[in-house]
C-alpha cells in the first residue's frame, strides 16, 4: 500500500516540481513536511507486536507499554536524507519521530531520538553521491540495510536491553530491515524512473523542435515575408499534429494551412494572438461550454512568439478542434521551438549586422581610394592646363571615363581578375598622358588566370604607388612590371619596379597603418592590404621587399578556384594578354 501511495505521489505534478527544486528555503521545509509524511504513513501502516500476540489493523493506535511496531517508518526519514539532504533528512527524521513517541510503547524513546538521526545519517551519507542527481537503487538498498539495523540497536541501548525489548526486537528486526531496505530501493526506483519519463518527453520534444526548426529557418532567414510564411505553415503543417496552422507578421495574417480560412482581421484582433506579441510568450485559447468557437469548429489555439533580440516578428498559431488535444507535450513542443526560433533568429540578425558592418567598412575603405587617385590626378591636370591645354583636355576626358568605370565596378565585394586588368589599363591611359615615354608600365597575366577573384581596385593602388613614391625622382628610364602566373593551388600577383625602395624603418608598418612624413599617407596600400585580408584571408596579405638591383617588389597570393567563382560578364577579350604602355 505504502509503494502505491509513492507511485501515486511521483505522478502527482506539485510533488514532482517540489522533488525537483533546490533543498532551500520553503522548498525544504515542503520536502521536509512531504517525507515526515511518508514516515508518518509507513507507522500507521505498521504491525503491532506483543509479548503474546502478532496485531495487525489497518490504521495502528496507541502502544500499551509491552508493544512495538514492526513498521516502515524509515522509509520516509531516509529518502528524506538521501534525496534532500542532511538538513531535510533530520526534519523528517523529527516529524516522524515525535509521531512515534507520541505513539508510545516500549520503542518510545528510542524512536524520538533515533529518527532524526537516522534521517541526518543518511543526509550525510547522501553527499559522497552528490554527482547523481538521484541516488541509484542499488546503493539505497544498502543504505537502507543498515538503517534499521542501527534503529533496533538504539531500541536495545535505550531499554538498558531488557529481556521483553529483546524479545520484541527478535520478532520485529528482520521484517524491517527486510521491508525498509526493499521499500526505499523501490521507492527511489519510482522517483528516477518518474523524472527519467519526463526528462525523456522533454529531450525527445526539443530533438522535434529542432529538427522542424532547422526545416524551418531557411525560409525565416530573409525575413517574416508572405513566401516564407508559406513554407513555414507548410513544413509545421506536415510535422506537427495540429489541425491548422497559422503565420502572422506584427500587423497580418500571412498564411494558413488547415481547414477553412480564418478572417486575417479577426485573427489580428484575437487578444491571445496580440498578447503573445507584447510579451514574447506562449499564450493558450480554449474555447469551453457554450462560448463560441474560434473558425470552421476550431475550439483551441496555442500562440507562439517567433522572435529575436528584442520584440518577436511574428506568431504562430497553432489549432486544435479540442482544448484536449493541448497536452503538455505540445506545450514542451511550442516552448522549445520557440526559444530555438528565437535563439537562431538572435544569430542571424548578429550575423548579418556583422556582415553589414564589415561591408560598411570595406565600402569605406574602397571609397578612400579614389578620392586618393583622384587628388594626384588633379594636380597633374592643373600642371598641364598651363603648359600642355590639349593634353590635360585629352586627361580629363580619361579621368571621367576612368571614375565611370569604377562606379559600376566597385559594386561587388570581388570581381574576375580580367575586370581588374580593364581598370588598370583605364589607369595606365591616364598615366601615359601623363609622362609620355618617361615610364614604360608592363602587364603580363599566365592563361586561364581571367577569373580569378580579387577585391576591385587591388592592382591599380599598386601600380600608383610605385609611380608616385617609388619613381618620383626618375626622369627618364622608369618600368614597372605586373605579374600574375599560377603557382601550384595559388596565383601569385606581383608589381615591380626600378625605384628607390622602400625605407627600412617603414617597412614593417607598411600596409598595416597609414604612414604619415616620406610624403605620403600611406593608405592606398593600407586599404588594400586590410581588403585582401578581410575578404580572402591572412594569406592573402601584401608581402614588400626591395630588389637587389634596386626598386620594390609588392606581392601577394590569391586561391586559384579553377573558375569555381566566375563572373556573369562574358568578355574574354584579356586571355593570356600581355600589355604595356
């Protein structure tokens, strides 16, 4: 009888949750109460046993003073130790043991003292298992043995081991070493098995939360929009056991599945449905009695937020035809869904604020560049209206056509290395207007190489450096030199020239920070080399070194994908193009 009432008490929901909290505060002094119970329970269940006869009566009553009982009272007190702890174990131990005094009979004062250190033992004992979060069967079956044991041992020392106390000690020892072991073993069986059931339907509820969240998010990743509202009810129509399915943004219905169709007004109005967006929880309908139903004989509705950081995007309705169709593994499902929902779409907008911020950034450093160009451009332009109108005329138009080109180009974050080659060429224009025969710029690119991607603006910066810090004080006789040609899975990209060099002492800082003094800033190879770096990798990074016979040489390592990243354009027009000027 005393294993029904624990199986009854491990399904009942209050006990399980009072079960499953901390032993503290008031939660401890419930458990205390709760296990004092159970021992109070195991007395009255007891058998009464005198010097000439064996009692036995549903509910015992009050010892004469040559009785005891046989009874399993220390079920309660020890399971209060072993699953409270010491503290909880002892305040058992105390409710059952003044219930036993109260009791009377030769075993009075013994049990008064005995059960609340007994429930303080096993308390004690409790913490060498403290990793499990129930104690396991087999050691409480131990445990349990010497419980007793030790409790008839106190009866002897208490009754200064009378010849009545041994006799009824002899009768009533094994049958409670016996009971008690074997009742706390089953018991603290019952109470795993009990929280092992509803850790399994809570684990197998998030695995199906997540596996329909994840068929789910490919289609939320752009946002709460009618096509992804679709294929959400679809997949959740499909998965789940729900009768209809609704999608909502903050302001509309965008789609349902299931039978009839609600009215997309009503279903806004519905105050779960609002409610569920002002709060970001799960909200229940449950139409009872005679209240009117929700649409086409649809009685019950669980709302559930889909949101982020901050207020959700929308809800998901889910329908039943009877409020007894929520059960609690259905409101398991909506909760877990709905904090996996939110999690990833938390992740999400992370990612793609990032992604945003690191575009920003890129687009800022990118748009450094031209004003860079353009400034020594300029200067040249305004030297030749004065000496030469017609040729900085002639400058002026390619400078437009150059600006032109780079607007619409600028656009992608990488582009085929043969755009690249087409930007460089408008530049190298520019320059031969410029300096005439004074600078010879040659352009050789290995075959097969036209689509492989860079970021825009990569050589360009390059070349500009060279022919504005390394030949600035050349008059006559200056060459650079671009190469690109594969090296094994990497295309190496080169640009040399005949110039000074570069300072020993800039060196190390050159490409990672503007450099200021030397007569430049530094920052177009500074933004190229932090926009090959953020877009292809570290590896990707400019490499500077002087030439034994003077001048610079500026290198760096592109992936060659094999034409795994081509472009849309179909112009083929710089294959294997060797181009000087």
């Amino acid at each position: 009888m005393l294993l029904v009432l624990m199986f009854g008490l491990t399904h009942i929901p209050l006990i399980r949750r009072v079960l499953d909290r901390p032993a503290k505060g008031w939660n401890g002094v419930l458990l205390a109460i709760l296990f004092g119970l159970i021992g109070i329970a195991g007395t009255y269940a007891g058998v009464v046993v005198g010097k000439d006869a064996v009692t036995a009566s549903f509910l015992a009553v009050p010892l004469g003073p040559s009785e005891m009982m046989a009874h399993s009272a220390l079920v309660g007190v020890v399971l209060g130790g072993l699953l409270g702890g010491a503290l909880i174990g002892a305040g058992a131990g105390a409710i059952t043991g003044i219930h036993a005094a109260y009791m009377g009979g030769v075993a009075s004062d013994s049990l008064g003292f005995s059960m609340p250190l007994l429930g303080l033992l096993a308390g004690l004992i409790a913490r060498f298992f403290h990793e499990e979060r129930i104690i396991a069967p087999p050691k409480s079956l131990f445990i349990g043995v010497f419980a007793p044991i030790l409790q008839t041992g106190l009866v002897l020392v208490f009754t200064t081991s009378s010849p009545l106390s041994i006799v009824l000690v002899n009768e009533v020892g094994l049958p409670m070493v016996l009971t008690s072991s074997v009742g706390i073993c089953l018991f603290v069986a019952l109470v795993r098995a009990a929280f092992r059931e509803e850790e399994r339907a809570g684990a197998l509820q998030m695995q199906r939360a997540f596996t329909i969240a994840e068929m789910v998010l490919p289609h939320l990743k752009e946002g709460m929009s009618e096509q992804a509202a679709r294929a959400t009810a679809a997949v959740l129509m499909r998965e789940l056991e729900a009768d209809a399915v609704g999608v909502t943004d903050r302001e509309r219905l965008l789609a349902y599945r299931g039978p009839g169709y609600p009215d997309p007004a009503g279903f806004m109005a519905e105050p779960f449905a609002r409610e569920a967006l002002r709060t970001n929880r799960i909200q229940t309908l449950a139409r009872k009695g005679q209240e009117p139903r929700l649409f086409n004989d649809l009685g019950a509705a669980v709302f559930v937020p889909l949101g982020g950081s901050g207020q959700p995007a929308g809800v998901l309705a889910l329908y039943f035809r009877s409020a007894k169709q929520i059960r609690k593994i259905e409101l398991e499902f909506a909760s877990g869904f709905s904090r996996l929902i939110a999690s990833q779409l938390t992740i999400m907008q992370a990612e793609q604020l990032e992604k945003m911020g690191r575009d920003a950034e890129l687009r800022a450093m990118q748009a450094q560049i031209h004003p860079h160009f353009l400034f020594n451009t300029l200067n040249s332009i305004v030297t030749l209206i004065r000496i030469d109108p017609e040729n900085a005329r002639q400058l002026t138009v390619q400078l437009a056509q150059f600006m032109r080109s780079s607007l619409t180009m600028t656009q992608s974050s990488l582009i085929p290395l043969y755009r690249e080659i087409e930007y460089l060429n408008a530049y190298l224009t520019i320059i031969r207007a410029r300096f005439d025969d004074r600078l010879v710029v040659e352009c050789v690119v290995e075959q097969g190489l036209e689509h492989v991607m860079l970021p825009p603006s990569t050589l360009q910066p390059l070349v500009e450096n060279s022919v504005q810090h390394g030949l600035r004080s050349k008059s006559s006789g200056g060459w650079i030199r671009v190469e690109l040609k594969r090296e094994g899975d990497r295309v190496c990209a080169a640009v040399e020239d005949n110039g000074i060099g570069i300072p020993p002492d800039l060196r190390h800082a050159l490409g990672e920070m503007p450099i200021s003094g030397s007569g430049s800033t530094g920052l177009g190879i500074h933004n190229v080399n932090q926009r090959l770096k953020a877009l292809l990798g570290a590896d990707a990074a400019l490499r500077f070194e002087n030439l034994a016979g003077g001048g610079t040489r500026v290198s760096f390592t592109l992936l060659d994908d094999k034409g795994g990243h081509l472009a849309d354009e179909t112009d083929h027009s710089h294959r294997g193009r060797r181009t000087a000027g």
